[in-house]
C-alpha cells in the first residue's frame, strides 16, 4: 500500500508541474526537462508513469474534463449554465484547467488530441434532460445547439483573455447566455435562470482555502506531539486529487510496485514537438 501511494503521489505530482508548464509554454515549448525540475522527481520515474510528453498532455486534457460536474436534479439549463460559469472560474484560478484549454486548443491546429467531443456530449445530455423536463424546445437538436454552446464558450475566453486576462469572464460567459437561451428554452424557463450561475464560486474557494490550512495545522500539530497525522485527522487526504483513480490515458499508475529511478529501455518522448 505504501508504495502505491508513492506511485500515486508522483502521478499527481507529475500531472500538477506538466500543468503549470503546458500553462506557460504551451506544447511545443514545454520542455521535459522543466516538468522534472517542478516535479522534483527523476527522468526514470516520470517515463514509469508516461511514456512520452503526448501522454503527459493527453492525462491533462481528462483532468480538465472532469472539473465540471452537471447537477442531474432541479433544472438542466441552469446546471448547464453553473457548469460553464465553474469552469469560467477555474480557468481564472486552476492550471490545470488552463493547461487543458491550451492543450485543446493548440491540439487542434497542431493534428494532436482534444476534449471537445466531451465537452459537446455531456452539454448535449444535459439539454436532452431539459428537453424531457419542459424546458427546452421540442424543436431543438440538442447536438446541434451542443456545438454552438461549446464554440461560443470557447471563443469567450479566448477575447476575454486577450482583454482583460479572464477577469470578466464570468459576466462574458453570462452575456453568452442571455444571448443564447432565448433560442432554445421557454420565456417562463429563462425568467428563472441565473445566467451568472447560481454559486457564489469565489466564497466557495476561499471557504476551501480555509479548511485546508486548518487541516494543515491540525496536521502540523500532530507531527510536533509525536502522533501520526493521517490517524488524528481521520486520514482525509486518502486517494484525493486523482481522478478515476488514475487511469487517465497514457498513464501507468497500475503498476505501483514497479516503479523506478531509472528510464526504462526505449522509453523517451514519443510524440512530435517533446522536448527534453
């Protein structure tokens, strides 16, 4: 068990300094090399995990997917809408999340992978939901409407971060909505929706920071009596932060045990553009 939370501990590590590197760089630019120095882990562990910088992406890209969750109760367009505006703000105050965009994005002109198919899969789903609980048109392809939401989507963040770094993303991504709902929903649906999503996501993130520093201290405390912190705080931090258990694709995380200091033999960056 040990060490496959070492295993899992160096994915996460890994995938967290990839992020902030494929933040800054983008692909093409993003050196192997710099990923290690972030990591603080070695060249042998990094290929244990990823066998070449594509798949580093590609773990990024199904981590950025999975940010979002659509509540399947109370009203689909407004869960549609809280989505967009919990995704506005992690690309405002997660990497990951913008990483993943870049990586999209760039993955599109560049021939490489992309998430837009899951990102128009589930908001299509989510307007069927509307669709079978009265509040989208009957009319409406919900495929269709799906692209159009997620090319718009993706368009605004793009000019907002051109113009003001996403700090008025939020009200943007709201703007996106009072332009598109009247084309899809009824008049007596849209009075009720909060274009500007229904979560007061800054207050949530800071509610956040707060459980994590007292979490932190209990910890902290802890070591300095001499009793193991993972007991006393009821072993909170257990399997957090991997998603899916870690069976993103391109990863190896399975093979916990195996994992060494050392590259494997014929291991090294598969994909085009991987710098070392």
């Amino acid at each position: 068990m040990a060490k496959q939370a070492r295993a899992v501990q160096t994915w996460r590590s890994i995938v967290d300094a990839a992020a902030s590197v494929f933040d800054d760089y983008g692909y093409e630019r993003a050196a192997i090399s710099e990923i290690l120095r972030r990591a603080k882990v070695t060249k042998g562990a990094l290929y244990f995990h990823f066998a070449s910088k594509e798949a580093i992406a590609q773990a990024i890209m199904d981590e950025q997917t999975s940010t979002v969750e659509f509540e399947q109760e109370g009203s689909p367009l407004q869960s549609l809408v809280d989505g967009g505006q919990q995704f506005a703000f992690a690309l405002r105050h997660n990497a990951m999340a913008r990483a993943g965009t870049r990586l999209s994005i760039e993955g599109v002109f560049l021939g490489g992978p992309h998430p837009w198919g899951e990102w128009i899969d589930a908001t299509a789903r989510m307007l069927e939901l509307g669709q079978e609980r009265g509040e989208v048109f009957p009319q409406i392809d919900p495929m269709v409407s799906a692209k159009i939401i997620v090319a718009s989507f993706t368009g605004i963040q793009l000019v907002s971060e051109a113009d003001s770094g996403r700090a008025d993303l939020r009200e943007q991504v709201a703007e996106m909505w009072r332009h598109i709902l009247p084309s899809i929903a009824h008049p007596g649906v849209i009075a009720h929706i909060k274009p500007e999503g229904r979560v007061d996501l800054a207050a949530q993130a800071r509610e956040k920071a707060e459980r994590e520093e007292q979490e932190a201290r209990i910890a902290a405390e802890a070591k300095e009596a001499g009793s193991d912190p993972a007991t006393d705080t009821g072993s909170r931090s257990g399997g957090a932060g991997l998603r899916g258990g870690g069976s993103g694709r391109g990863t190896r995380a399975g093979q916990a045990g195996d994992e060494g200091d050392e590259e494997p033999a014929g291991a090294g960056v598969a994909a085009a553009g991987g710098a070392a």
